[in-house]
C-alpha cells in the first residue's frame, strides 16, 4: 500500500484521536463523576486540555520539520552560490591555458621566431595542456568520488619508496629559496605496507603541489610518523597560513579562502575535496594546522597493515 504523505496522517491522526478522545473521555466522566455541576466544569477543563495538548503536539512536529526545510533550504543556497563561484572559478582556470596555447602555437607559426623562442613556446605550450588535463582530471574525480564510483585497490606498497619517488619529482618545482625535506618513520621492510599507492601518491601529490603554490620561502617538508595502528602522514609549510575560520571549509567542494574576485593562485577548488573523498575510501581522516602568515601542516591518516610482523620479521597473513 503507497504511504500517506505526511500532512495527511498528520490529520488522520488528529481526528481519530480527538474523536477516541470525545468518546472515552465522555463515558469514564460520566462513569465516575455523578455530580452534574463537577462534570460541567471537568468537560471545560477537559476542552482546554486537549486543546494545549493538541498545540504541544503541533509545535513539536512542526518545529522538526521546518528545521529540517530550513537545513536544505540554506543547503541548497550555499550550493547554488558554490557552484556559481565553481563555474566562475573554472571558466577563468580554462581560458588563462587555452589563451596559452593559441598565443604561443600562432607564435610557432612566425618565421621569425628563433629555434630557443620556439623551445620556450613548445615547453609553456606543454605546461598549459598539463594545467588543463589536470582541471579535467579533478573534476572527473570529484564525479566519482561524489557519486561512489571509485573503489579501493589495495595492493604491497614500498612506502618508503613511494616516498622517494615524489621526492624527485617535486625537488624540480620547488622555488629556490625554499628547502625540501622527506620524513619516513619507519624502515625500510616495515613500510612495506598494504594499501592503494596510487591514492596515496595522488593526496601527497595534491597536498604538496599546494605547499609549493603557496610558499615563497621557508620550507616545505613532508612524510610519515607510525601512530598505533595508523600512519600519519603530514606536509608542512612555511607559506601563506591560513585563518582557523576556513579550516573546515577547505574540505568542502570549489571552497578557496581567497575571496571570488581576487584572484592570486590558480585552483578550482577541488584538491582537497578530493583528498578527503579518498582518505574516506582508505578509512582515513584529514585536518590540518595552521595559523595566517606561519604556514600549515595538513595531517592524514590510513590504517597501518604491515606486511611484516615487526617483532618476527616474517610476513603476516592477510
Ligand atoms: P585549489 O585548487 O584552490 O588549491 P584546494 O582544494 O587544493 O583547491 O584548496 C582549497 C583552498 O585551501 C585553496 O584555495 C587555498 O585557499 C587553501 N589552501 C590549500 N592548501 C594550502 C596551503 N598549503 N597553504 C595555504 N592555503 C592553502
């Protein structure tokens, strides 16, 4: 049977209990109360009972409710305006590369341009499609994240190693007055570790592509510490810092702290969004430290499943 929609059991049941009411409260006062005069005063006071009962029982279930209309109400305000600065916020990440591109190909085309120029042009070029494959990268993976079509793949992973490799490819891209550090808090054969290395690279590698867009000196360094039976990842840095008002906030979809029409470093604001989705999957948590103008250090966790027993060095089943 299709269920009645709320408002009409609400008045369903309103009649059937006020009618039950009349009837049995009637009978047992006529049961038990013999004086006439008592009876009429009871029958008032009875009216007014059930009347405030009745005003009680409104309220509450009105006041439920309309918290729950105003929730997705005020929900579904700041998702309209989030997604309003997102359009804002990609058209202009997607038109600086795509102008990029034009500008320097018409410039190929010159016979005047010198072969170093051309050199120039071809690696601003690859920077460019770089910037924009990687716009389309995270909004595809926010999709699969939000709509739960992204899974886990755990595989032996040499932490350490893992480590290392970003370590090469990021010394390249940090600016020279800032130094670059790698932590490993364990050796070599206990990190080698169950879990999906390529998560994990993608969340250091978004983690530390923002250190590095906003630091300008200082240093940035990052790794691992065992907790438990967590690995607590970190990346520090010494850049910008940012006030404790948005340290919730920047894990949310398209959130920048920077406001809408400034516009100083390039993001959709996604990064994050999505390192939290797949810190979610690993079972993980992320927050992060930090304080305006000092810097920050963002902190995750994923459970530790060594593939070596510690104490006995053999492999552990799993
Ligand atoms: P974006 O693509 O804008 O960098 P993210 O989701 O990665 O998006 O980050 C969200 C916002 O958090 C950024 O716009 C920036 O304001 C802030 N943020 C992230 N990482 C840092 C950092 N290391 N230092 C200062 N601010 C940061």
């Amino acid at each position: 049977m299709q269920k009645l929609k709320f408002e009409y059991r609400i008045i369903a049941g309103y009649i059937i209990i006020g009618g039950l009411w009349i009837i049995f409260s009637d009978k047992l006062l006529n049961y038990f109360i013999r004086d006439p005069d008592l009876l009429t005063r009871i029958q008032t006071f009875k009216g007014w009972f059930y009347v405030l009962i009745t005003a009680i029982l409104f309220y509450t279930i009105l006041k439920s409710h309309l918290i729950k209309i105003r929730n997705a109400e005020q929900k579904a305000i700041d998702s309209d305006r989030l997604k309003t600065a997102f359009l804002q916020n990609i058209s202009h990440e997607i038109r600086t590369p795509m102008n990029s591109i034009l500008g320097f190909s018409g410039l190929l085309k010159d016979k005047n341009t010198s072969d170093t120029e051309k050199t120039d042009y071809l690696e601003m070029i690859s920077k460019s499609s770089d910037q924009l494959l990687n716009i389309v990268n995270e909004v595809l993976d926010i999709s699969l994240i939000e709509t739960g079509n992204i899974s886990i793949n755990k595989k032996r992973v040499q932490l350490n190693n893992l480590l290392d490799e970003l370590y090469l490819s990021f010394k390249p891209l940090i600016k020279k007055d800032i130094s670059f550090s790698v932590i490993k808090g364990l050796s070599d054969q206990l990190s080698l570790i169950l879990t999906d290395a390529i998560k994990i690279r993608q969340i250091l590698s978004n983690l530390l592509n923002n250190a590095i867009k906003y630091t300008d000196n200082g240093h940035i360094s990052y790794g691992y510490t065992r907790v438990i039976d967590k690995l607590e990842f970190f990346v520090d840095d010494t850049g910008i810092g940012i006030d404790s008002e948005f340290h919730q906030k920047i894990f949310e979809r398209f959130h920048k702290v920077e406001q809408e029409n400034i516009r100083l470093y390039e993001g959709v604001g996604l990064g994050l969004a999505i390192c939290k989705g797949n810190i979610d999957l690993l079972k993980g948590e992320i927050w992060i430290e930090s304080e305006v103008g000092k810097g920050s250090k963002f902190f995750f966790t994923i459970p530790y499943e060594p593939v070596y027993d510690e104490e006995t060095l053999k492999p552990v089943l799993h």
